[in-house]
C-alpha cells in the first residue's frame, strides 16, 4: 500500500467535515465526485448552488449527497461578521466592512472553520496563497504558542519502500530569524506527527555541521535549535547540519557520531525560503519525488493551501491531509 493509500485509509477511519470554498471550480468539484466515491471525508461545497450541482454531476458526483452551502444566503451571516469584527477591529475593521468580507467566499469558509461548523479548508486553485493566508489569519489565528504561520511540503520519494521527508519551510516565511526557524519546526513536527502518525526527527539544515563552519545565518539556525528544544523538549532534534548529515547515515556517523538525528532526519528545516524552495522543487524533478503541498502549519485550526496548478488528484490529497490535521 502506498503512503497516500494510508493516508486515506486512515481519514476514511475518522472522517472529518472540510469546507471547499472554491465551491464552483472545475478541478475542485471532481475532487469532490472523487472524494464522495472513496468515502475519505464529508466535503463541504460554498457557491451557488445550481452551479455546484450541475459541476458535480458533469464531474461524475452526486449533487443529492453532498452538503452545499448557498453563498448568497444570509443564514449565519451575522454570525460570521461578528466573529470577524471581534478578531479585526482593533486593526480598524468597521462592523459593515466585517459583513461585507463575510460574504467573501475564502472569509466564509475561514469563519465556518473559526466557528466549529467544519473541521477544516481547502482552497487555492483559483486564489493567491497570500489572499487564502489573510482569511486564515483574519478568522482563525495561530495555534497556541505558535505566532509564525509556515508551510511545509511532503516529499514522497519513490521506493520501494517509499519515504517521506518534510521540507519546511518552502512557500511563506522568506527569511526567518532564530525564533521563526523554532516555531516553524514546532508546526511541521506536529503537522507531521498528525498527517503521517509517525515520529519527527528535526533537522536544522545550514551550510555547517555542528561548528564547521560560522557565519550570521548559522548563529540563526543555532538560535532555532535551541529555542525548538525549549518548546518540544520530546522531539529529538539536532542541527546544524549540512543536509547530507541530516540524510545519510553513514556521513552523520563521521561528522555527527554521537548525534540521534543525523543520517535518520525525516523533517528537515531550511535556513530561509530561497533554500527550502529550491530544494524541494530539485528534489521533485531530478529525484522523481511527489511534492505534497504546500501545507499550512501553525494554525489554530487547518485550513490549507493550493496550487492554482493543482490537479484533482492534488486536491484531493491536501483534503485528507487536512481532514488528519483536524482534531
């Protein structure tokens, strides 16, 4: 069985309510046709909905099975604008302006998350991440202890056996310090041990190894490390190092001998958004690996990410990652 078979196999197992506010999108609503033949989760559909209904069944759904809210209904509008206004007004949000946002497809499906209706979100494939972000932030906020909202990709290299590494982080945070690197790590450890149910080894990834080499970016990754330790003091970590350290066991035992982490690291932690980018997208093309995200990491609750890219296949595997992130 495949890792993304078990992946389903497990949130066909505790399936979760997920909120698809793109709810009229062509790839979004075979996704859901996809979702509701395997059983994975119960899909949430936001739009209009004659036009839903008429997708899904083009898309080999069933309109008569799937929940559809009407985005133009004004059934727990109210609600949602109070909610929003509430989080936002000491930003300057008016009570109208939160009313008027509430109708806002991506701000509705954030507000129905923030409000326990659904267990979490997918969105994307036809807004900007920073657009899907701001609802997230807007509605939901950070999990506790956590203030930088991330990203991590899963890379699943091709085996047999298949292995998942985490990237982290590839897609939000351009150049973290010290205190960043810490908090992205915490988030991706706990998406990890969520989606997968395995346990992290952290590596904080440098262009060093444990003292090789100095510089202002290798102080960051050190402060990181520590300050990761401090907050997830049962999550083995180590760092820095450099990646073929983090990788191959046989380079930890010469460089890293008394290290837990080196050559056996499963997420891996990257300086700045320039490193973790190009790694992943290397990689995904010159390693064969699937590239499973971007997944959002360190809110409050999940509400994920797309590519406008994203197939249907794609979205169909960032919802059951987000239906296991859901608690």
């Amino acid at each position: 069985m495949s890792v993304l078979d078990r992946l389903a196999e497990r949130a066909r197992a505790r399936p979760r309510r997920i909120v698809f506010p793109e709810g009229e999108e062509a790839r979004t609503l075979a996704a859901v046709a996809r979702i509701q033949h395997e059983g994975t989760l119960h899909p949430v559909v936001l739009g209009v909905p004659e036009a839903i209904r008429d997708g899904l069944l083009h898309a080999g759904g069933d309109p008569d099975a799937v929940e559809v809210v009407d985005i133009r209904g004004s059934e727990g509008t109210g609600r949602y604008a109070t909610h929003l206004w509430n989080r936002r007004r000491a930003r300057g949000l008016t009570e109208a302006e939160a009313r008027e946002r509430v109708r806002e497809p991506l701000v509705r499906g954030a507000a129905m998350v923030a409000l326990g209706q659904v267990d979490g979100s997918v969105a994307g494939a036809v807004h900007s991440t920073a657009d899907v972000l701001r609802a997230a932030l807007w509605c939901v906020g950070p999990a506790d202890g956590i203030r930088t909202v991330s990203s991590s990709f899963h890379m699943i290299l091709p085996g047999p056996p298949e292995q998942v590494l985490t990237f982290t982080d590839c897609a939000v945070v351009p150049d973290p310090t010290g205190p960043q690197l810490a908090q992205i790590a915490a988030a991706a450890a706990r998406a990890r041990r969520a989606v997968f149910g395995d346990s992290p080894m952290v590596a904080f990834l440098s262009y060093s190894t444990l003292g090789s080499a100095e510089g202002p970016s290798v102080d960051r990754v050190r402060q990181g490390l520590a300050l990761f330790r401090d907050m997830e003091p049962g999550t083995p970590a180590d760092g820095e190092f450099q990646a073929d350290t983090a990788l191959v066991e046989a380079v930890a035992r010469r460089k890293a001998p008394v290290s837990a982490v080196g050559g056996h690291a499963n997420v891996l932690v990257f300086p700045n958004l320039d490193a973790g980018n190009i790694a992943y997208k290397l990689v995904e093309r010159l390693a064969g690996a699937k590239a499973v995200g971007p997944v959002i990491q360190g809110l409050r609750r999940p509400l994920n990410d797309l590519s406008r890219g994203a197939s249907a296949d794609d979205i169909v595997q960032v919802a059951v990652m987000t239906s296991l992130m859901a608690p």
